[in-house]
C-alpha cells in the first residue's frame, strides 16, 4: 500500500492545502488529548447537491447536451450517504487518532457521460479530449468563461484532479484498521 505526506506547497490546490490544514489541527488536538478520528473520503457526490458543486455542475452540462468535449481522466467518485455512513461508524468503532480513507470507484468521465445519455437520452459529444491538449487549453478556457461571468468546468485544478491515481484504495492495510467502506 502507498500513502503520501499531507499536502503542503503552494504547487497545490488552496482546496487540498485547507484540507491538510485542518487535519494537522486535529492532530494537534489529538495530541492534547481530543477524541477525535479523521477521515477523507474521495470525491464525494450524491442526492441534494443544492449549489450545484463544480461536479454537479458538470453533470448538468452533459445532461443538457451543453458539454463541448469529454476529457480523457476520471476520479474515485463516493456516494455521500456512504461518507455519513462512514464517518458515524467511525466515531463509534474506530480507535482515537485512527485515519480512514472512504472511497468508492474510479470512474472515467465518458463513462459518467455513458451513463447521463442511458438516464436523460441527452446528445452527449462523442469527442475525448486527450489529457495534454485539455491541460494546454484550460487556462485559455478559464479566462474565457470568466470574461462571460461563468464558472469553467475544467479548470488546470480540475483537469490535475481527473488525472489523479487510478489505484485509490481503502482496503485495509492494518491489521488494527477498519474500514468504513460501503458498496455504491
């Protein structure tokens, strides 16, 4: 099993960077004594996405046929009701300092894109933008859609965030862990 260090430099998302942030709080306060155990679940989607979040967002696009270009990436998507269900096993059974990764599965974007033309009969672009030419284009398409006062789908963060490691697990890897982990 790989793990990586908590995420730091400026290299990174302020996203990612708050997150680390937070949880070297809480290992502060775990050190002085807080009950507390931590987890990080995915990429989290679900039912009630209120705002809609930049996932959500996407989504809607492809469901409108408003999609211009599918990209060549995908990320390990969790449902939100298995990150509650986690997070609540975790605070009853897990130890004190514990660390959970809450996972579901990776999946690409066209095949999100497969499924929303299954459930909507939406036209849905059949074009995959391979990951260097999206990356090469992101800044330009975020300039354009900030000069109409909109939020860009894809983004240089996004686009990092979509090539990410397609081998995310939260199988137990300590023969002391459990793992809160519910099928999608």
């Amino acid at each position: 099993m790989k793990t990586r260090p908590l995420v730091e430099g400026q290299q990174y998302p302020p996203y990612d960077r708050s997150k680390a942030a937070g949880e070297k709080e809480v290992r502060k306060g775990i050190e002085k004594g807080l009950d507390a155990v931590i987890i990080n679940p995915t990429g989290i989607f679900g039912p009630y996405d209120y705002q809609p979040s930049h996932f959500g967002a996407a989504l809607l696009s492809m469901a409108n046929g408003k999609m211009p270009a599918l990209i060549d990436g995908g990320f390990d998507w969790v449902d939100a009701r298995d990150v509650v269900r986690g997070a609540m096993l975790a605070e009853k059974k897990a130890l004190t300092g514990s660390n959970y990764l809450l996972s579901g599965h990776w999946v690409s974007i066209p095949e999100i894109a497969n499924v929303i033309k299954e459930i909507t009969d939406a036209s849905i672009t059949g074009f995959v933008c391979p990951m260097p030419v999206a990356r090469f284009g992101a800044p330009f398409a975020t300039a354009y859609n900030r000069l109409l006062g909109r939020r860009a789908l894809y983004t240089s963060v996004s686009l990092r965030a979509l090539n990410s490691n397609h081998n995310i697990s939260s199988r137990e890897s300590n023969p002391r862990a459990w793992v809160p982990t519910a099928s999608i």
